[in-house]
C-alpha cells in the first residue's frame, strides 16, 4: 500500500515504500517548514540508510533508497515549502 501523505504526484506509488516513511514523515516536515531543500534532501537519504541498517535490509532495499532520494532531488522542487 502506498502512503499518499509521503512524497508528490512525480513519484509513483510503486517507487515509495513503507520501510521508509519514518524518513518520509520527517522529510516533507522538513519541506513544509522551509529547510533548504538540498539540505532536507540529504536527510532524507541519512535517515533511509540508516533505517535499513537498523533493520538489516538486503542490497536491493539500500538501492531503493538511493532510487528513493534521486526521485525526491529531481522532483521534490515542486512541493517544496508548500503547505
């Protein structure tokens, strides 16, 4: 199930993942409250890595969120510091 609250239209459904929306959660906070983008970015991919280390992920989860994070720098200028 993709969790509509995390991300924008640009990223589809089958890229998001709930093993990540802890990250997620925290990082369209960060969008909402105007920290600078590339900064929350960077976050954003700390936070995913350290979630799959925390849970042992396999290489695949390590790959999808560096996917995840590509997605989020090339389209998160269209939901960034919006409400």
């Amino acid at each position: 199930m993709c969790n509509k609250s995390c991300g924008n239209r640009f990223i589809p459904c089958w890229a998001r993942s709930e093993y990540f929306d802890p990250a997620c959660v925290w990082h369209d906070k960060y969008y909402r409250e105007g920290i600078d983008r590339k900064k929350a970015d960077g976050i954003f991919l700390m936070d995913m890595l350290e979630i799959h280390e925390y849970r042992g992920g396999s290489e695949f989860r390590k790959l999808h969120a560096y996917f995840y994070y590509y997605m989020v720098r090339a389209f998160g200028w269209t939901t960034y510091g919006k409400e």
